[in-house]
C-alpha cells in the first residue's frame, strides 16, 4: 500500500501581489500562476492543503473602507473572513484551470474551507501590535512600522491555540480534495461559553498553518514566499542564503534578531513549531520554486539535530 503524504503549501499574501503592483484580480491571478500549476502537478503525488496570507488584501480593505463614510465599517475579523472568500475565488478558479489542463479535473476535488481560529483573549500581543499588513509607504505615520519593504500600518497579532476547522479539513483531504484553508490566518475567534466571538488582530497564516499542521498530522509544511532562501544578514554586503538549518540554530538565529518580526520571523518559527510538534519536513522557498524545493534542489530545509549530533 502507498502511503501519501500530507502536503501543506503556505503561500504569502505578499506572493499575490508583486512589489510595485496595485493587486488588481488580474496582477494576483497572474501571480498564482506558477504556485498553482506547481501544486496541480504534485497532487497526484500527495494530499495537499493550501493555505494563505493576507496582508496587502485585508489592508486594502482597510483603506477602502476608511475612504468613505457611506457605509459602515467593519471590524476586523469580518475583512478577514472577505478576503478567505476573495482570495479563495482566485486560488480555486486557477487551480480549476490548471487541473483541466492535466486532465485531473475529474479526478481531483477542491474546496475552499472558511477557517476561524482560537487565540487567547489574555495574548500579549494585544497589547504589542507588530503585525504589518497593507501597501507600503515611504514615510511613517501613526500606528506604521518599518519593514524591508517600506513603513506598513501593524495589528495584533495573538498566537493561534487551535484551528477550529481541523476536522472537517481532514476529512475532506482524506476524500480527495485539495483544501483551501486558514485564509489570511484564519478568522480569529475568543470563546466564551459555548460561542466563538470574532476579535480585532490578524494571526499569522504560517503559524497557523503549523498548528494546523500539528493538528491534522500533515508530513510536509512548505512556506512559500518572495525570496528563494532563507538569509543570514538579510539585505546587507555579507548575506548568506542557508541550504539546511538545523531548528537549533534557526531559534538562535531567532533570538539574535536575525529574522525580524514582521518578515521571516514567524516563517522560521512556524517551521521550528511544525518539526518540534512531529513535522516531517519544513521547507522555505519561493512561489516559483516550489516542486524543486520538495525534490531538495531549492529553498531552505530545517531539520532536527539528534542528540548524538549535539
């Protein structure tokens, strides 16, 4: 009997939409072009669930909605669950195509789960936004921080505790569908009693995708994102693209502040969170180098040092 594996395939918010690109539906189509074809490829080879960001979309929103005051505003889990639609659409409608064009359109299934996420009301990160989502600008203004792609506004960020979803996610990758899931993060929720009420943050979508990962016993968790590796000194004369890293190092390397926050911190650490909850393989690599990064020829594999090796 042949054992397929469980794929995971994180694609950045930020790999929709180019830099110096707006974000219109065709630019984000364009853009998930290359993953997508990539991910039709391989899935007769493994069970696969795809996740996203959604950064520069849900800040899109934001400033939509902030431009007028003709309609009411929404908070921000509800933008949230709208671009888990928007973004859904697009991945779906691509994936369509490209399944057509292998002839696997009546073999394989897929479907867009809308995901909400439990986080701790008590979080920390509450009350120390460092999410940044939305365009980039050239000078700060209130409530922005810097990021290597320019000033973006920031939200909390709490830690996700557990995909609500996970269950139906399963099953439905165990029926033969490719899931679309944990969009943007997933929607995030606080309970209380026997409700879930929605709360103001964006949960990082790689971290969610770990501990959905954790949850549904996926094999393989692949971050892909707009850099090809990950890089000591990133940005500067002595940067260094890593092959292999070991979750020792990549958490010293976290701790030294080699891997900022609003960039591949959370990359790093959602890869350190899959390998250490019994993650086979964590990978980071580019949306365009996807299949060769499974086959080991791309991007940067993590691993975890045995004791002897210690």
């Amino acid at each position: 009997m042949v054992i397929i594996k469980t794929l995971i395939v994180a694609l950045g918010g930020n790999a929709l939409i180019r830099p110096g690109e707006r974000g219109t539906t065709k630019e984000m189509v364009d853009n998930l072009r290359s993953p997508i074809r990539q991910i039709a490829e391989l899935s007769n080879e493994y069970n696969i669930i795809i996740t996203h960001g959604n950064g520069p979309q849900v800040g899109n929103l934001l400033i939509q909605q902030e431009a007028t005051k003709e309609v009411s505003k929404m908070p921000l889990e509800i933008l949230v669950a709208e671009t888990q639609g928007q973004i859904g659409f697009l991945i779906e409608s691509t994936l369509d195509e490209e399944l057509m064009r292998l002839g696997l359109d009546l073999k394989k299934y897929f479907l867009t789960v809308l995901t909400y996420v439990e986080v701790d009301p008590n979080d920390p990160r509450f009350k120390k936004p460092t999410k940044p989502i939305g365009p980039a600008y050239n000078e700060k203004h209130p409530g922005f921080v810097e990021t290597s792609k320019g000033w973006k506004r920031v939200v909390a960020s709490p830690k996700p505790k557990k995909i609500i979803q996970w269950k139906e996610i399963k099953k439905l990758m165990e029926d033969n569908f490719i899931v679309i899931a944990c969009g943007g993060g997933g929607i995030p929720v606080v309970k209380e009693d026997t409700q879930f009420l929605g709360v103001e943050a964006v949960i990082d979508k790689d971290l969610a995708s770990a501990k959905l990962g954790e949850q549904i016993d996926a094999d393989i968790l692949l971050i892909a994102t707009d850099v090809e590796k990950v890089a000591l000194n990133y940005g500067k004369s002595n940067e260094t693209h890593l092959n292999k890293l070991s979750i020792a190092k990549a958490s010293n390397y976290l701790n030294e502040g080699q891997f900022p926050p609003g960039s591949m911190g959370p990359k790093v650490e959602a890869v350190i969170n899959f390998l250490q909850s019994g993650g086979e393989r964590g990978i980071i690599t580019s949306i365009d180098r996807i299949k060769d990064a499974l086959k080991g020829k791309a991007g940067t594999e993590f691993y975890i040092k045995y004791k002897k090796e210690d």
